[in-house]
C-alpha cells in the first residue's frame, strides 16, 4: 500500500471511530437569521490565555466589562447566535435557558450584553433584539492533526510550543482532522483558531430550532487564506 493509500485509510479509520465533528461557520448561508455584533466603543479589553508551558499567547484579547455591543443582522430575524471579532460570542437568552438544561459542556460565562444599537442589513423588520448573552468557547486538550488534514504552509513551520502548537503562517487546510476526541461538545482545540462542536451540539441545535448556528462537517471543512 502507497504511504498516501496508508494516510488516507488511517484517516477514514479515526474518522470513523470518533464521534462526527463540525466547524462553526459566523455566517448562515441562508442569510434568514445571519447576525453579527461589535463592541461598542469605548471598550475594554483584558490579556486572553497564555500557554502554561512555554507562556505565549493562545488567543486574542479577551472583551472585558462593561459589554456593551452593536447588532448587525443581514435576514428577517436575529440569530440565537451572534459572532463578532473576539473570540466571544453572543447568545440568546433562549439559546442560554436551553443550554444550561441540556447537560451538554464547553461553554463559560453567561454574562449578559446591553445591546445599544441595530443595524439592519437585510429585511428591515422592527422586532426589538432578545436578551443576549456572551460566552467564550473553551479551550480543549484535544489538538488539531496538521499531516492527516493536508495543512499547508507559506514557509516551514517556525519551532511550535508542542501544548500550544502556536506558530507558523498556514496556507490552508483540505479538512479538519483531529489527533484525539474533545471531551467537549463545542470548544476550540489546540493548533487551530475556529470553534468545533461535536454531533451532540448538532442534535441540540436542530431539536430546538435554533438560528444562526451554521455547520460544517469536518470532513468538507477546506480552507485557503
């Protein structure tokens, strides 16, 4: 069997035996409830977490008190998800009561958001925004596989911290493998930026009818910067 024939099977082999994966899209290709948010100035920002091993950073700032944000929707009605540019995200109030009951993990704070201003990008309906929520995505200790998802680079990898896998200028990827199972059900792993969730979320989101909660599976989930 070819070295590539080899990587390709022990690919669909871990696939298989791990739970399905899905990369949490910030746009809804619907557009029926696409939501986005920014901060509304003046705003804080705290330090976000360093690398207990070699102490670098492994995200961008975090949005500190007070929370205060400006809605952008581009469809007729708001998201149960909104996204902005931090690694916060807002939920709805709806979206946070459901949370809190499903027993399902990888979520933290709950801290409610004064929205003070909406613009309306798309459908111009008049309904006010619910109660929004901001949460950040935890950190999990599953790690994200650069070989088996066919990751490429703009120059060889800088040395990378082996807890963190920081470092590099990527290219892109041909899909999202992962060298073990996160224990979590929507969380963000380590050597790679976006939000993951497993097939326990996308039962949650499904059952209940939440909007604005685009997934990818893993397997499709090619990127090229």
């Amino acid at each position: 069997m070819k070295a590539s024939e080899t990587r390709t099977w022990e690919i669909e082999r871990r696939t298989r035996e791990m739970k399905r994966i899905y990369l949490l899209e910030s746009t809804d290709p619907s557009y029926e409830a696409t939501t986005d948010f920014i901060q509304a100035e003046p705003h804080n920002v705290s330090d976000g977490p360093n690398c207990p091993a070699c102490g670098g950073p492994t995200g961008a700032f975090r949005w500190a008190p007070p929370l205060r944000a400006e809605l952008e929707t581009w469809g007729n009605r708001y998201g149960d998800m909104a996204f902005g540019p931090s690694e916060s995200m807002l939920l709805s109030e709806r979206f946070k009561e459901l949370w809190l009951k499903s027993g399902l993990m990888g979520l933290e704070g709950f801290e409610p958001v004064e929205i003070v201003k909406v613009v309306r990008r798309g459908k111009r309906f008049k309904d006010p925004p619910p109660a929004y929520f901001r949460v950040v995505p935890q950190r999990s200790q599953a790690a994200f596989d650069s070989v088996a998802s066919g990751e490429q680079w703009e120059e060889p990898p800088s040395p990378r911290c082996e807890v963190c896998r920081e470092g590099g200028n990527s290219k892109g990827w041909e899909r999202i493998v992962l060298e073990e199972e996160p224990r979590e059900n929507i969380c963000r792993v380590r050597g790679f930026g976006g939000v993951l969730v497993d097939e326990h979320f996308k039962r949650f989101v499904e059952e209940n009818g939440l909007l604005n909660c685009p997934l990818v599976p893993a397997e499709e989930a090619a990127h090229w910067f």
